[in-house]
C-alpha cells in the first residue's frame, strides 16, 4: 500500500423508484454492485466529476448535481483507502450503455427497497451512514 488516500465521486441516479447500480468486475469491488463513479481529477470539481464519469462509464447525461454526504471507505483485501463524496444527479433520460465493459458487467436500474448483493463497500457504508443519521438527526 502506498498509504495514500484517493478521492472517490459515487453518483446515486434516480428514476422513478429506481436508482441506477453496476456490476462492477477487474477492479477492487469486482462482483459487487455500485453507483456510477470514479476518481476525482486534480483541478476538477465535484461536480464535474459526477457529470464526466456518468457520461464515461453509462452514456448518460446527468445533470443539478447536489452533494449528499461521504463515507471513508477502507478496501483491507486491495490495501485501499477511499473518501467517497456522495452525489445526487439528476436524470436526463436515455438508456445506460455499457461504455466500459472491462471494469462494468452490466448496468440495472434497481428498486431502491430491493437492492442486488452483494453491494459494494462504500455503497454499504453510505447506506449504513444515511440510515444512521435519519435516527440521530430526529
């Protein structure tokens, strides 16, 4: 490990009742189930982080970018230490392609009260956070 902690951007997508997740494979994660993301580049926004990486992995357009909230995702197996910034986008239509097939098996929008497993680690701990903070905010 290089001790060295990246930035992640998690774009959560919504349709309807639906949120859009990938089957992610060749990376850390591989056979779990994750939101639309990537690295933040140096210079970039937020914003611009969530909108490139939507368009680079799905095809889609996303736009009104709103930032949510973050986890501090630790991958042990892959000796890997992330800070996932959470974001909210709004959906412009279209269908999800599968634009990068060696690290993505598939795209599926998937109902928000019956997610696929397993999920990815920093989806898991983003959930457990929002869980954990609707019971101490009230």
């Amino acid at each position: 490990m290089t001790n060295t902690v990246r930035v992640g951007v998690a774009v959560i997508i919504k349709r309807q009742n639906t949120i859009l997740l990938g089957e992610r494979i060749g990376a850390h994660g591989a056979n779990t189930w994750a939101t639309p993301g990537g690295h933040l580049e140096f210079g970039e926004s937020v914003e611009q982080c969530a909108i490139r990486e939507v368009l680079e992995e799905t095809g889609l357009n996303v736009s009104k970018i709103t930032k949510l909230d973050f986890t501090n995702d630790i991958f042990s197996t892959e000796n890997k230490h992330y800070i996932t910034l959470y974001v909210k986008a709004d959906y412009e239509g279209g269908e999800a392609l599968l634009k990068e097939p060696s690290k993505c098996l598939q795209w599926r929008w998937c109902d928000i009260n019956n997610l696929p497993t397993p999920l990815f680690t920093s989806l898991e701990n983003y959930l457990t956070c929002t869980l954990s903070n609707k019971f101490t905010r009230q």
